[in-house]
C-alpha cells in the first residue's frame, strides 16, 4: 500500500468518527476545535471528501 493510500485511508476513518460524533451527540469536533466556518475547517472537510474519493480506489486495487 502506498503511502497516499494510507493518509487517504485515515482521512477517511477520521471523518467516519467525526460523522459518528455528529450523529450520536450533535457535537461537531471540528467546528469545536477551528471555529464555525473558518478556512481550516472547510481544507479539512475538503481533505476529507477527496480522501473518500481516493478510497473508492482502494476497494479495486489488488
């Protein structure tokens, strides 16, 4: 596995236990640690969202 494979991959497990925290507490903890809106939340959501795309390659790779 290459190493974007592997930063992509916790990217993706961090946003699945930040939705989970959203969902189960409607506490948002990046919101809470960057502030509502501000320009580090939005690269991390956007980090995130690409590492979601990247991962849907990994379900092919061999």
């Amino acid at each position: 596995m290459r190493i974007i494979d592997k930063i992509a991959l916790v990217l993706v497990i961090i946003g699945a236990v930040v939705w989970g925290i959203i969902g189960i507490f409607n506490f948002n903890v990046v919101d809470a640690i960057f502030g509502v809106d501000s320009i580090v939340s939005r690269i991390i959501y956007i980090l995130v969202g690409i590492s979601g795309l990247w991962a849907i390659k990994l379900l092919f790779d061999k």
